[in-house]
C-alpha cells in the first residue's frame, strides 16, 4: 500500500501502487476537499540503480507532515532538499515544508583505499541551517556523521543508516 496527501488539504489517501503498470496516470478525488488530482506510478529503473552501489540510506521523517522516505546514498556528493522541477538536488525528496530549501544540504560519502569509508555533512548554504545532533552547523563547516546520525532540516529529522558487513 501506498500513502499520498492531497495537494490542497493534505489529507492521506492510501492505494495499492502494485496493481498498476509502472508509467499509469491515476487521477484522485479528494475525500475531504474534492480536489481532483493526478499522479504517475513511477517506473522502476533497475539497471541505472545496480551500476552505482549504495553505502546506506537517508530515512527523512518529516514532523509535521508524518511522511517518511528513504533516499539511497551513492558515492560523492548527496545534495538533499526539496524536490522541484529541475532541481540540482541528487537527493531530493517530496515535501510541503517551506523551510526545506531545494539544495539544503550536502552529505559527501568517500571510500578510502583501506576498505573504509567517510561520510561528511555540510550546508549548502540553506536559509534555515542544517543541524547535526541539535548543533547548527557554521559556514563552510564540515562535520564527520556515522551510522545512527541524526540530522534535522527545516521540520525534517534525517536518520543516516549505513550498510554494515554482517547485512546480506
């Protein structure tokens, strides 16, 4: 099952995605409000995902909204913010929060030749700041995060899972 809100008032339709084609349009009317709205059943485009490796994932909680989403993290630099059209975000999720901006912030995920990795957390600059742990980032401040970090952006907590050695 699958959980969108309306655009107007927000409220949560759930559906089954899995008993639509991928690429579908399906329009939705509103319970509440009686908008009517569309949305595309993405398709999965496996093969662009199995060339670049993930080295964890992002869970966004979004406190207000009560939405989460996970965003993979590839190698280099994850640009998160809020998804718009034609944003330069690589990382980008869908939110309603104003206070999200559309390259908010940047996590950097470098392997090392000893089989180690770093990941590092810097503002892109944003107009409300990134917080890693309850502590605003500086300018041009990088932080090292780890596996469990929490991250806060706008009314968003980011929660950073990497994959360990002992996952299969």
């Amino acid at each position: 099952m699958k959980r969108i809100r309306c655009p107007k008032c927000y409220t949560a339709i759930s559906f089954d995605d899995k008993i639509y084609e991928p690429g579908r349009i399906l329009v939705f009317g509103c319970p509440e409000c009686q908008k009517q709205f569309k949305i595309r059943i993405p398709r999965a485009n496996a093969d662009k995902e199995e060339e670049r490796p993930t080295f964890g994932m992002l869970t966004v909680l979004e406190n207000d909204f009560q939405l989460k989403t996970d965003i993979p993290l590839y190698e280099g630099d994850n640009i998160i913010g809020r998804f718009v059209k034609g944003t330069n975000a690589n990382a980008a999720f869908k939110t309603v929060d104003p206070s999200i901006d559309t390259t908010h912030c940047i996590v950097n995920v470098k392997p090392l030749k000893n089989g180690r990795t770093t990941i590092t957390l810097r503002d892109a600059p944003s107009g409300t700041g990134t917080f890693l742990q309850g502590e605003l980032l500086n300018d041009r401040e990088r932080a090292f995060i780890e596996n469990g970090s929490i991250i806060n952006i706008g009314a968003a907590t980011i929660i950073l899972k990497l994959h360990t050695d002992d996952e299969e």
